[in-house]
C-alpha cells in the first residue's frame, strides 16, 4: 500500500515539474524577446550589456534566453525544492544543459539557413529562438526525470553558468574577428 502511496505521490510531483518546465517555454521566449532591447532600453548601460545584446551579431543574440532560463529555473527551484523534495543537483544540472542547448541550436539553426541555404530572414531568426528554447526545454526536462545527478554535477553546472557568464562578459568587452562576433 505504501508503494501506491509512493507512486501516486511521484506521479503528482513528475506532473507539476513537467508542467513548470514545459509551461517556461513561452515564458521564457516572451523574456527573451524583451532581453533584445534591454540594452538600449537601459541607454546602453554597460551592466545591462553584459547579459543583453549590445549589437545585432549572432553571438550577442545567444545571450537573450540565458538570464530568463536561469530565473525561471532558479524561480522553479525555490517553488518547488521544499514541498516536492528536490534536490539541488537533480534541478540545477538540467538547467545548465538547457543554458547550453539554446544558444547551440540557435548558432546551428542558423547558420545553416544563412550559410547553407542563403536565406536572410527575421521570421527564421525569431523561429530560432522559439525552437532554441523549446528543445532545450524538453531535453532538460527529460534529463530531470530519467538521468540522475549527485552533488559533483552540481558543482560542475555551478561553474559552467560561471563560465557562460563570463564569456558573454568578456566577448562583449572584447569580441574576437570571426563572423559569429560579426554584426551589420
């Protein structure tokens, strides 16, 4: 009986995370589309520039879904850490993959419409994001419930968002000469 009682209670939980996560994906588009002017909005804060995008270049766009992720996920965590036990590793470790998918998905989407096919497209850049932050999405999703991570991979995933952050802060003060840092 106590078994049901278990699988009952974990189906519940697995029904509210999946809803969290899955329920972020306009959330977080909805924040991202705002995140493209929020440098300008700010009167080209430099502060605001290190998680906003100062200029039209591909990598300066791969920042608008990296600070609505990690605020709806950390948000999610705080929600949801006490009354449904989560643990921290378990939570913060899909994110990461989450923070890291996007901007990869949106580098290759696009450039493969762009480069490959030629094509220049708003439509196809904002698709970009949407499906960006979709697929990221549901695999973080899919990491929560069937991989299981201790506190190693949290450790890890606290140094990769580090590291995200500090990239985009360095690239900005000093983008490198290649084509993704490249704006027109």
């Amino acid at each position: 009986m106590q078994m049901l009682a278990n699988n009952k209670s974990e189906r519940k939980n697995w029904s509210i995370i999946r809803k969290w996560v899955l329920g972020g994906i306009p959330v977080i588009i909805l924040l991202s589309s705002l995140m493209h002017d929020l440098y300008e909005w700010s009167g080209n804060n430099l502060i605001v520039g290190f998680i906003a995008p100062v200029n039209e270049s591909i990598w300066e766009h791969l920042k608008m879904s990296f600070l609505p992720t990690l605020l709806w996920w950390t948000t999610g965590y705080f929600f949801f850490r006490r009354s449904l036990s989560i643990s921290p590793a378990q939570w913060f470790t899909p994110m990461v993959v989450s923070l890291y998918l996007c901007p990869l998905f949106i580098t290759s989407f696009y450039y493969t419409y762009t480069g490959a096919f030629g094509i220049q497209s708003l439509f196809l850049d904002i698709l970009s994001l949407v499906l960006g932050v979709t697929a990221a999405q549901i695999i973080a999703l899919h990491l929560y419930r069937y991989a299981r991570f201790n506190r190693i991979w949290l450790y890890l995933s606290m140094i990769l968002i580090l590291l995200m952050f500090v990239t985009f802060i360095v690239f900005t003060l000093s983008p490198p000469d290649i084509p993704l840092f490249k704006y027109s």
